[in-house]
C-alpha cells in the first residue's frame, strides 16, 4: 500500500507540474460529508494508456463499513463509465480507487469521478456522494511514449 501511494504521489506530481503550463488549471480537491480529494490524476503506463488514481482522506470517524461504487467517465464513450467498487473500514483514514486502463483519452480536459457511498454490502442503502473533476494534460509527443491515443 505505501508503494501504491508513493507511486501516485510521483505520478500525481509529474501530472500536475505538467499541468502548469497548460492553459486551464487542474481542478480544485472536492469535499463531502465522508471524503475530501487529497490527490487526483492520472498513472501512464506503457501498453496499457493512463489509469485514473485517486486518494481521498476519510473525513468522519466510521461506526461501520462503508461500501463505495466509484464511477469514472469514459473518455471513448460517456454512456459507458468504467465503475469501480470498494469499501471503507471503521478507523481507515484514506481511501484509494484506479480506474481500468484507457486505450484514448482527450488532451486538455478534466473528466468527472463520481464516489457513492452505501451502508450496505449490496448497495441499496446510499449515504453519501462525492464528486472530482480530473485534468488530463500530457506535453505534445510523449502520447507514444505510452502508447496512448489521444482522441
């Protein structure tokens, strides 16, 4: 887990100070009643695109488990989201979410994540709701270095 968080924290860093020199600036960290943003970008590997990476700090101290359905936009196909599950045990301070890989994205463009929270394991029962824009910015060229398609 440390490796995971010190490796998004790299990413996390070369995909922002990209990001400076763009023309719009990366998205303002979301707050909710559960979760506060605490770093969101994008990992790129080679053969697979970039990934979503997302680190959220837990902002109540939880007297159950929370289960999460993350939703991230589908660069390709907006009707398509790629969703993802987890859960959050009582005392747990972070709470860490990667989308699938992806094949195409658009450059210079935030993209919505979208966390749901439920009180139960089959989630029926929402609690709470957290949303995150995330700017994707990659310098002209290195798109092949990782063989990501930019739409």
């Amino acid at each position: 887990m440390l490796k995971l968080i010190a490796v998004l924290a790299s990413m996390m860093f070369l995909v922002l100070g990209g990001a400076r020199n763009a023309i719009a600036s990366p998205a303002k960290p979301s707050t909710s009643e559960y979760l506060v943003t605490e770093g969101a970008g994008f990992l790129m590997h080679q053969g697979e695109g970039v990934i979503y990476a997302m680190t959220f700090a837990v902002r109540k101290n939880l007297a159950q488990t929370l289960y999460a359905t993350v939703v991230y936009e589908n660069p390709s196909n907006s009707k398509a989201p790629f969703v993802v599950g987890g859960s959050i045990a009582p005392g747990q301070k972070e709470f860490l979410s990667e989308s699938p890989g992806i094949p195409a994205i658009k450059n210079q463009r935030a993209y919505r994540v979208e966390v749901y929270l439920f009180s139960d394991e089959a989630r029926t029962h929402q609690v709470g709701y957290h949303a995150q824009l995330v700017f994707f910015q990659i310098p002209k060229g290195m798109e092949a270095m990782y063989d990501i398609k930019l739409l």
